[in-house]
C-alpha cells in the first residue's frame, strides 16, 4: 500500500503540500484489520493516534452489565483516538472495525517531533480538524437535549446534507444507529414508523427519502411529531 497516496485522501492531510505529506508518511504505520477486530479498549495505553483509510470503525462505551453505547462512527478521511494521545495516557472508550478496513496509525512521539519541527503543518492540520469538531460537538448536544424524535430527524437531514440528495442509505443495521442516538431498536422504529405515516419520509430496505424537509427540520428544532 502507498501510504503517501493513501494519506492524500484524509481531511486530516487535505492542506499539506508534497513534502510535508512524504514526511507525514514516513511515520505511519498502514495496516488492514478486519471486519470484528478491536483496534484498542478502554484503559490501553495511548501511545498514538489512528486515521481510517477505508472501511468504518465504531468508538463505544461498555458498561458492567454489558450494554454498549455508540459515541462516534469513523469514516474514511477521520481520524480517531486523538484526544487520548493530546489529553491522557490512555484511551477513554473502545474501538472496533464494523467493516474490513484499512487504518493508519501514527506514534506519539514520532508526531509530535514533527509538528514541532514545522509550526505551519501543525497549523494545517488543526484547521482541518475543526469540521470534525463541530460535528462532534453537535452529537453531544443532540444527545444531552433533544428527545428521540429530534436526533433522528437531525441525524436524517444531517446525512441528506453531507450527500447532496434527499436519499438517506443506512450504512448500518438499525440496532446499531438505535445505540449512536442513545436509544433502542424498538423506539427507533416506532419514530420511523410515525415519520412515515405522517408522509414525512418514505422508507424502502436500507434507504430512507426525505419527502418533507421543513417538517423534519422543525422536529429537529423540538417540535414534537
């Protein structure tokens, strides 16, 4: 695998320029992990950070009895486990590849000496950073404020944004999205099934099209259905 080439396509390298992008590549490590295999638990050592390349990986929470709670889906062009490296000694959550996957993995050490050595990389790369953020930080609020009816429909117009279609295609099974909205598959479907009884979305297998919009944006917004 060209790591180089590979790395091009990471929102993470998107400002770098070729040089600084051969010296970003020469300290990751590039690996395929497979489909069900845990890339790091809770409590292991931070000892550097993660981009995905191709597939999708699922960060979570696990309590003692069990149960699992979604924090983030990665997608290709994320980076992932960062904060833990910047702001801890070890990881905050688990992580696990819901699909075949390709990640880069890069060291603490190695990293940091590099962006020290070059102020106007590290600056590029924080830039590049803050989308992410502010999509992250969206997540929290849906989750601390809104009911389930308005992070489902945030969640909808959200992915209808970001593919430039009113089509929304789940990219997993509803279990899983049931859990990154802080809820279960039973309550979840009951609030698809209104949604589309009141004609504001029209479900067929995986996809899901928006037929209303402004309705579903006012649910969003706290109005209830």
């Amino acid at each position: 695998m060209d790591a180089q080439n590979l790395l091009r396509r990471c929102y993470l390298c998107k400002d770098l320029n070729r040089r600084e992008l051969a010296d970003l590549a020469r300290i990751a490590s590039i690996y395929r992990v497979n489909r069900g295999k845990i890339i790091f638990f809770e409590g292991d050592p931070a000892s550097g950070f993660y981009v995905l390349l191709s597939g999708c990986i699922r960060i979570y929470k696990a309590s003692a009895d069990g149960k699992e709670y979604t924090l983030h889906r990665i997608h290709p062009g994320q980076m992932f486990a960062e904060a833990a490296m910047f702001g801890g000694e070890t990881f905050p959550a688990n992580s696990t590849a819901t699909k075949d996957s390709v990640i880069a993995f890069f060291p603490k050490d190695r990293f940091t000496e590099l962006i020290a050595s070059s102020p106007e990389m590290s600056l590029k790369m924080i830039a590049a950073l803050s989308g992410f953020v502010r999509d992250f930080n969206r997540q929290i609020e849906d989750l601390s404020l809104k009911e389930v009816s308005a992070r489902l429909a945030s969640y909808l117009l959200r992915k209808a944004e970001q593919s430039g279609c009113p089509q929304v295609t789940l990219e997993t099974t509803k279990a899983e999205l049931a859990r990154s909205l802080g809820t279960i598959s039973e309550t979840l479907s009951r609030n698809l099934k209104k949604m589309r009884e009141l004609n504001m979305i029209h479900v067929k297998g995986k996809n899901i099209t928006i037929l209303d919009p402004a309705r579903l944006q006012a649910i969003a917004n706290g109005e209830r259905i």
